[in-house]
C-alpha cells in the first residue's frame, strides 16, 4: 500500500539533533517529521510519546515501533535511511513494506 504524509523534513545535523525537543506537543498541520538521513533517534528531553516509522532508501517502510516514551536512549534500525516520527497512536495505518510519499509542509532551515 502508497501512503501520502504530510511531513515537516529535518535533514541538516542541527535540525535532525533537536527534532522535536522541547515540544509540549506534536506539531500541528503536519503527520510527521522526516529525519534524513537517521537510522536511530532518542527520546531524552521530549515532552510526549512517539511513534516510529524507520524507511529504507526507497521509503519502504521496514520497521514501525510505537508508543515510545520520553526518556527512551535509543532506538535503532541499521538498514534505514529515514525515520518518521510521529504522534503517539498515528502510525496505526502504516504496515511493514508500505511506501510512503512525503509531501513537505516545512523544510528546516536550522
């Protein structure tokens, strides 16, 4: 299955090392942020859970992990070349093998 996120990109070093730290909440307008290139994130410092869709080089989606608390070291996936992350529980339709299609909302200019 094709799946189309809205997704604000997160592709400079800077803007991939803060995320979404320091955020109440998860971004309004957007279903996701796209870190590229990453294969691991953490949650020290966040405000809230996430989900995590892990992408290969294709936007194939290889590994989902949800409800991933504040305070997680790390989580990891050695093939992926992206992660999404997103809303605690919003990652429910998207399945193992699925390709996603960004649409970008906002591209960091950190």
């Amino acid at each position: 299955m094709t799946v189309t996120l809205r997704v604000r990109q997160a592709t400079t070093f800077i803007s991939r090392l803060k995320g979404l730290l320091g955020m109440k909440e998860f971004p309004l307008g957007v279903d996701a942020l796209l870190l590229s290139p990453c294969n691991a994130i953490h949650t020290v410092g966040m405000g809230f859970a996430i989900d995590l869709v892990f992408l290969d080089s294709h936007n194939k989606v290889i590994r989902v992990v949800k409800n991933i608390f504040p305070g997680k070291l790390y989580v990891s996936e050695p093939g992926a070349r992206s992660v999404l992350e997103m809303a605690a529980g919003h990652s429910s339709y998207i399945n193992l093998c699925d390709t996603i299609i960004t649409n970008t909302f906002q591209e960091d200019a950190s």
